[in-house]
C-alpha cells in the first residue's frame, strides 16, 4: 500500500465509491491521445484483460505475444504487458484512436483513477497532474465502464490477493520452487485459453493457491 504522503501528492487526496462522482472526465480525450502514446510498458494485464484483448482481436495469447504484448518481470513474478512501439502503445491506430477501445484493459479505463487496495477491498483514487484537459464530473461506476460489475470486483480481489501472495511466496522459495510458482502463474492464467472467464478463473484460482502451498511444502 502507498504510504499516506506518497498517496496524497499523487492523488487529490480522496477515497470513492463506485456511486461517487469524481472530476475524471476526458470528454473522450478529442485530439488527444498523450497517455497511450507515453505509456512504454506501464500497461501490465491480468488475465481478464488478455481474455478481452483475444476476443477482440481473434488472436491468442501466443499470437499475441508476437508484436503486440510482450513479458516482464513484475512484482517478482513474470506478468504480460502492452508492448510500446515509436509511436505509443500497439493497439493505437496511425489515426490515433485505441483499436480495441470496447474491451481496452482494466487499467486504461480506469485512468486517470486507479485503484487503493486496503482492509481486503479497495477504493478508486484520481491520480492528479496526469491529464492535460479540464476534467468533468461523473460518477465514478459510468466512467469506468464495466460489464457484470459485481463478478468483475470479485475476480480483482482474488487476482489482486493472488499476485500478493504469489510473489511473496516467489521471493522467500528456492530456484526450483520459484520456477513452479512463475511459470505455473502464466500457464493457468494466461495461456490456458478461457471459454467461460469467470467460473474458469476461480476454479483456476483455487487449484493455483493449493499447488503453490503443495510446492512450498515439498521444498
Ligand atoms: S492526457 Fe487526458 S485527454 Fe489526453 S489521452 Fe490522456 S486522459 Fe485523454
Ligand atoms: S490499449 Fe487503447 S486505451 Fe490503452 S493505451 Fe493502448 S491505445 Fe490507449
């Protein structure tokens, strides 16, 4: 978690709730599109993300992993982010308009709010000094823009909670331990397609959380 400091120099200092109203509105960023040409390779996606981007692209993961997404190391772990190119992100088009703007990843339609994860759920912030534009109000559950809202929350809890403890867990185990953890991560979530995403994801998730416990006892 931020520490209280860091977060308030960064944010207008508030917490919101899905019904709130927040100053976030771009207007649809008209003749702008700053944040997806400087993102480099800040964009990290979760598996819901990479389910969308496959949907509306008709590509694979594998598929996408040439050209338009790429692996790093974060938070111990080895997770899939957008791939930046000269001119921005991949996915924008030579008109400057994001081609997969219906099922774009969790974190571009949130911006400029982010998430504030504490007390085992989370809050939206509003990142300031991170847009050019007069920001309008809107309440926070339009701006966002998610389908199946109450599942969707669900799955960032567990994902959230799973990254957390994966990685630490990544951190403390030995070599063989950690590759288990790291590689078995993107397997189960990432390159094993989905064709129901949310049953799949939990039952995914739970056969994750006892494997790494199997893992680490083992070691
Ligand atoms: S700087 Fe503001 S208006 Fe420009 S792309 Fe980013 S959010 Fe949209
Ligand atoms: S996915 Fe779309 S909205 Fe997100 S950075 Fe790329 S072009 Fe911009």
């Amino acid at each position: 978690m931020l520490r209280q400091e860091k977060l308030e120099e960064i944010t207008d200092g508030r917490r919101y709730g899905i019904n709130d109203m927040v100053r976030a509105d771009a207007g649809g960023c008209k003749g702008c599109s700053k944040c997806c040409e400087t993102m480099t390779n800040t964009i990290i996606l979760s598996p819901l993300d990479v389910y969308r981007i496959e949907r509306q692209t008709g590509k694979s993961f594998n598929e996408l992993l040439d050209g338009h997404i790429e692996l790093n190391m974060a938070d111990g772990l080895i997770l899939p982010n957008i791939k930046a190119n000269k001119n921005g992100c991949n996915f924008l088009s030579e008109d400057k308009r994001c081609t997969i703007h219906s099922e774009r990843p969790d974190f571009c339609r949130l911006f400029p709010l982010g998430r504030l994860y504490e007390d085992e759920g989370f809050s939206y912030i509003l990142q300031v000094g991170q847009c050019d534009k007069a920001l309008s109000k809107v309440k926070v559950k339009k701006w966002i823009d998610t389908p199946s809202l109450k599942e969707h929350d669900e799955f960032v809890l567990k994902w959230h909670g799973i990254i957390k403890k994966a990685g630490a867990k990544s951190a403390a185990a030995g070599d063989d331990e950690r590759k288990k953890i790291v590689m078995g991560l993107l397997n189960e979530f990432y390159m094993t397609p989905y064709r129901d995403f949310y049953p799949e994801f939990f039952e995914r998730a739970n056969k994750y959380e006892m494997e790494i416990a199997r893992w680490l006892l083992t070691e």
